[in-house]
C-alpha cells in the first residue's frame, strides 16, 4: 500500500513538474523566436587580410574625406588590435572635418526591415569637429548615391581616449533603399580605430 502510494506520489510530481516547465516554455519561446538575428555577410570585417584593396585602402573597404587637402589616412595597424593581429587605423592630418571608412552591401533584401551595425571602436584625444562629435560608426540606406536614412551615433559620439569597448546602432531601411553603407567616421582632430564589425537583421 505504502508503495503504491509513493509511486502515485512521484508520477504526480512528475506530472505537475512537467507542466510547470510546458508553462515556462509557452512564456518565454516567443521571446526567444524574437531574438533570432540573421548575420549579413560582410567583406574583411575583422581587417585580417592584406591584400591590397582599391586605391591602397583595406580590402573591401573604402576610404572617403570631406572634400580638400588631405586630412585623414586609413591604415592597416598591428598595435594593439582588439582581435586577430590587426584593426584599422584613422588619422586626422589636415584641417578637413571628417573621415570615413566603409563598405557597401546590397538593400533589396532588407528593405522595410532594422539592421544592426556593431564593431570595437579605439580612440586617442578624439575631439570633434563641426560635423559631428568625435568618432562614430555610421549605418545609412542608400539610393542613386544619396543617403535616404542614416545613423552616424549622433547622440553618443565617442570622445577624448578611450579602450576598445564595443558599440552597435541600428536603422530601419526604406522600401526604395537601393545599399547600405557602413562602417566608421572620425570628425576633427585625434585617432579612430576600428576592428571585428557585424551586421545583422533584427526582423
């Protein structure tokens, strides 16, 4: 009788146990369908190779400044990366106010959909200039070669001489985005460095 009854005991716990974590299931599978991201492939995103890309510039980027003499310069650096042997160098030489390194991949796929661009971002006494802050990762839809939307961490420049520490942005692509561009921009005086980049779509 004793038995029955023990066994009885352990199939209801077993039974209630199982419900209990049926329940917790229901609750948080939804949340954690939502998290899913999927990563967009990128080209050099962790700035490892050497072969030489267009103009002298890391292969798969580019390298652009604000019209005028020559300000910045953009250089593969084996000091300190944050991961692998080498990260992406921006000097500011010149008075122009801003630099940028970046890539191109197509929208047609992501269009209506929110894009996340994450990287390790380094500075030294980076100040600002009159377009923006300091150094910024910058993620912006494009059409015919104009930006339509943009995110260049308006709000959140990162300023003076810091560590490598981690940001991302995001942005929502327009139906008429035909690229999105992303990458990294030093506004002013002072040196950017850029290392192990990620794109992902969020929905």
């Amino acid at each position: 009788m004793k038995r029955r009854f023990a066994r009885r005991q352990r199939t209801s716990l077993a039974v209630v146990a199982g419900c209990m974590l049926a329940a917790c299931l229901a609750v948080f599978a939804p949340a954690v369908a939502q998290d899913k991201t999927t990563r967009v492939p990128l080209a050099n995103p962790d700035f490892e190779s050497t072969k030489p890309g267009m103009h002298g510039n890391p292969e798969g980027w580019f390298a652009i400044q604000h019209a005028g003499d020559l300000s910045y310069t953009f250089k593969l650096d084996t000091t300190d990366p944050h991961g692998g042997a080498r990260s992406v160098r921006i000097d500011n030489v010149g008075p122009e106010p801003f630099g940028a390194i970046y890539q191109q991949v197509p929208a047609v796929a992501h269009r209506g959909r929110t894009l996340r661009l994450a990287a390790w971002l380094r500075t030294v006494d980076a100040r600002g200039s009159a377009t923006g802050g300091g150094g910024v990762l910058l993620l912006q839809a494009m059409q015919g070669g104009a930006p339509l939307a943009w995110n260049h961490m308006k709000d959140t420049p990162v300023k003076g001489s810091t560590p490598w520490t981690r940001h991302a942005i995001e942005l929502q692509v327009p139906a008429n985005a035909e690229a999105i561009e992303l990458g990294a921009m030093l506004h002013g005086p002072g040196t950017l460095w850029l290392d192990d980049v990620e794109l992902v779509v969020l929905n």
